[in-house]
C-alpha cells in the first residue's frame, strides 16, 4: 500500500505531524509539501491524508487551490484529513475552516486512529 500525506504548513507544525505519521503507517509513506503537491499523480496511491495549518482563521491560499483543483480525485480515493491550528479550537470547528462538508464527511476524521486505521485497513488488503 502507498500513501501520500500532502500537507501544508508555515511553522513546520503540520510536517511534524505528517513525520509522525509516516513514522506510525505499517506502509511506504510519501511526505508531499503543498508547494511539491502540484506535479503528483493522486492516482498512483491507496490513500491520501491531507493535512493544513491554520493562522489567524486562515489556512494557505496554496492549500485551498489545491483541493478545489483536486476535488474529484480527492474524494473518489480514501483520505482522512488533519489540521494543525494556533488557536484551541475543537477538532471540527478547525476542519470545517479548511476542508469542504464533502471532504469531511468521506473521510476518516481522528489523527490519532489514522495509523491504527491505516494499518488495519493494511493488513486486510489483498492484491
């Protein structure tokens, strides 16, 4: 299994947390900042984790184009989503700022199962 996590960030926060999660994934995890994302075949991967930092209410104009343009794909493939924020804000309230009510509701939406996810959705594939 090959998974893409494509992240953006302006502290290096969230590409901490991808670290982390490519260090946890029992699988060949590819680390993808937004400024590289451009070029990527969304295709070639059994699962994308989107992962943004927020500042100020915002998230990077860099991100936003990347999802809208990548919308279709993005949702046809399994994917689970992240957001790093500097406000204490609940879990949902911070991945409505980002994501769309369609990318939320079709993905996995807790970063601390995503590697236990992940890893059992592993060990049951078959190829």
């Amino acid at each position: 299994m090959k998974i893409a996590v494509i992240y953006s960030t302006l502290i290096d926060d969230t590409k901490t947390s991808a670290k982390l999660l490519k260090d946890l994934i029992d699988a060949e995890v590819v680390l993808i900042s937004i400024k590289n994302a451009k070029d990527v075949c969304l295709l070639k991967y059994n699962f994308i984790i989107l992962g943004a930092s927020t500042f100020n209410n915002k998230v990077q104009n860099s991100f936003k184009v990347y999802t809208s343009r990548n919308i279709k794909t993005l949702l046809e493939l399994p994917h689970a989503l992240y957001v790093n924020s500097d406000e204490n804000l609940d879990m949902k309230v911070n991945l409505n700022k980002v994501f769309t009510m369609e990318m939320i509701e079709s993905s996995i939406d807790k970063i601390e199962e995503f590697a236990k996810i992940i890893n059992e959705l592993i060990e049951k594939r078959v190829d």
